[in-house]
C-alpha cells in the first residue's frame, strides 16, 4: 500500500514540476521545476527496480544538466539585472525549505533498516551487463556522442562570450 501511495507521490510531482516548466514565467523557476521533475522520474526509475538508471537520472541530469542550464540562465540574465532577489521573504522561505528537508533527510536515515550481512546476489549483473555492452558493440556511438556534447558546449562557451563582449 506505501509503495502505491509513493508512486502516486511522485508520479504526481514529475507531473507537476513539467507543467511548472511549460508555465513558469521566469527561466530560473522553470529549471527548478525541471530539477523536481528529474528527481520525481529518477525516484519513479528506483522504485520500478531499474536501480541504475534512476541514479543515472540523478546524477546525470538533476545534477548536471540542471546546473549546466542555471549556468547558462544565470549568466544571460545577469546583463539585464533579472538574476538578483527582489523580496527578501524568498531568502529566508529557502532556508526554512532547506532547513525542512535537512530534518526530514535524518529523519530517514535514522529510521532506516540496514541490512545485516551480504545482500542475496542476483542472477545477473545488469549494470555490468549494460557496461560491457555500452564499451564493446556501442563504443562507437558512445564516443560520437561524447564528441557531440563536447562541441555543443564550446559552442554555448562561445556564444556567451561573444555575447558579453558585445
């Protein structure tokens, strides 16, 4: 029954946090309803037991890719003076959100169960599975992609400092 109610949550916060995204008047808001809905998919992607992609999903792109969009946010709008606080009730609201989730995060790892011994071993290794097969037959595309990125963010670098020359 916890477990319904959980995806439910979830399910309910990536849909929130998309519609967040396509409604949000300011880009910063809209990242941060990005990052929920990365990290409502990633905890959806857990609790389906694909372990590895819901961390992959967390790392990946509510760590990285959310960062690397406020980066590039927060550096174009810092020319036209819509990065700064306008209220300071925004300020101290964040910190008792923060302070919240600091108490709620102890608050569950206090009252987790740890396992006692080895964990029963599975009958196959997935990530090992998946990484083997990413490295032997996709190594070509995985560095295609890799060039790919790469490019893509020389290409933002440049923009921005033609931009700010300008």
């Amino acid at each position: 029954m916890l477990e319904i109610i959980l995806f439910a949550c979830f399910g309910l916060a990536a849909i929130v946090g998309a519609i967040w995204v396509i409604l949000g008047k300011n880009a910063t808001w809209s990242a941060l309803g990005l990052l929920i809905n990365f990290c409502s998919l990633g905890a959806l992607y857990i609790m389906l037991n694909a372990p590895f992609v819901g961390l992959i999903q967390f790392i990946v792109y509510a760590g990285a890719i959310v960062v690397m969009f406020l980066f590039v946010i927060m550096l174009l709008m810092v020319a036209r003076g819509e990065g700064q606080d306008k209220k300071p009730v925004q300020r101290y609201a964040g910190i008792a959100l923060a302070v919240l989730l600091a108490a709620g995060l102890v608050y569950v790892a206090v009252g987790a169960a740890m396992p006692h011994g080895a964990l029963p071993a599975t009958p196959q290794d997935n990530v090992r599975v998946l990484g083997l097969t990413l490295f032997s037959e996709y190594l070509l595309p995985l560095w295609m992609a890799g060039v790919l990125f790469l490019i893509g963010m020389i290409a933002v670098v440049m923009l921005a400092k033609r931009k700010r020359e300008a």
